[in-house]
C-alpha cells in the first residue's frame, strides 16, 4: 500500500504573532475547548486531503511556480471570535482580519493551478482567512448555562508580512495534530 500524506497549503504566523495569540488562552481558560498549541498557528489556504508521494512532488512543483508569480504582502489580524460565524453551538474560536485582495489572488491561483495537477475537493463555502484558535466541545458547550457561555468578541490589531507559502504535512496524534512543513516557498519581493 502507497503511503499517503495529510496535505494542506498554509502561511505560517511569525513567532512573536503566534505567542500573543496563544496568550489568549489565559483569559478564556474556562471555555470548553482543546487549544491549538502555539507551533501550530497557522492560516491554511487550501486542504488537499491524503496524498501519494507522487501527487505531494506534484503540488511542491505547482506551489513553486505561483508562489514565483505573487508578491509578498501584509495581513491584519483585527478580531478574535467564535466561529463559524452563526453557528451554534459555535465549532471553534478563531483570530480573523480583513478580507484582503493578494490573498484571495494567491489561494485562488494556488487552486486553479493544483487542480490541474492533482485532484481533490475544492472547499464550496467562501473562503474566511483566519487562524483557529480553540476547537469547542458542542457537548459541553451546550452544558453550559447560556448566561454563563463566556463572550468571545476581542477586538486585536495585529499585523504581519507574509513572505512565504508552505506546503505542510499533518500528522494524526492521539495528543492532537502534529504540523511539519514539507518545504516553504518564497513569495516574490
């Protein structure tokens, strides 16, 4: 059997963005929900699902080439809420920003170009750029009294460059998903 690889396209949060988004644990500590861990803030731009070796040199190959055509540019994180945005119960917590037009150029490029090359299941629903948080538990959530559902609506300004797009592995853990990028591919400057 062909070993296969759990394959998403994301931008990796710098350092310093990914400590103060993880510091929010503290102040909602009670909410029930299992928290990303810090190195595993991310945006993911596109799922690609289980990959082949082959397919994974395939979309490296695709990534490369759009990544060349794109210039590097600034993302603004400006909200922490729950999400998806009126769902209850809510399914996760989540830092969002503006919708920005060199984003939505680059995972509509990155998609076009990737199906060309492999096949998988382009999402359907608009794309929301933004960096999960915390995944919510529904049962517990729903335990809770609705006066006592903690309120998530912070208001954040945080801004950083995305220089580069990776091609990232995840790996399915009892303890929760471990991330390894594949290899990174500089935006243009």
């Amino acid at each position: 059997m062909k070993k296969r690889h759990r394959v998403f396209i994301a931008i990796n949060l710098p350092q310093d963005i990914k400590k103060t988004l993880s510091g929010y644990q503290k102040k909602w500590q009670d909410l029930p929900a299992k928290w990303v861990s810090e190195d595993n803030l991310h945006i993911t731009l596109i799922f690609l699902g289980y990959l082949t070796d082959v397919e994974l040199g395939e979309v490296c190959m695709a990534v490369k080439e759009v990544a060349k055509k794109h210039n590097s540019f600034k993302i603004n994180l400006n909200k922490i809420t729950y999400g998806p945005d009126n769902k209850i119960p809510p399914r996760i917590m989540w830092a969002s920003g503006e919708k920005i037009k060199e984003l939505s150029l680059l995972r509509n490029d990155l998609e076009e170009f990737l199906l060309e090359k492999i096949n998988f299941a382009p999402e359907k629903r608009g794309f929301m750029p933004h960096i999960t948080l915390a995944r919510i538990s529904a049962f517990q959530w729903r335990a809770i009294e609705p006066e006592e559902r903690p309120d998530v609506n912070e208001t954040i300004d945080l801004t950083f460059d995305v220089e580069s797009i990776e091609v990232m592995e995840s790996v399915l853990k009892k303890a929760g998903p471990e991330y390894a990028i594949i290899e990174s591919f500089s935006l243009t400057d």
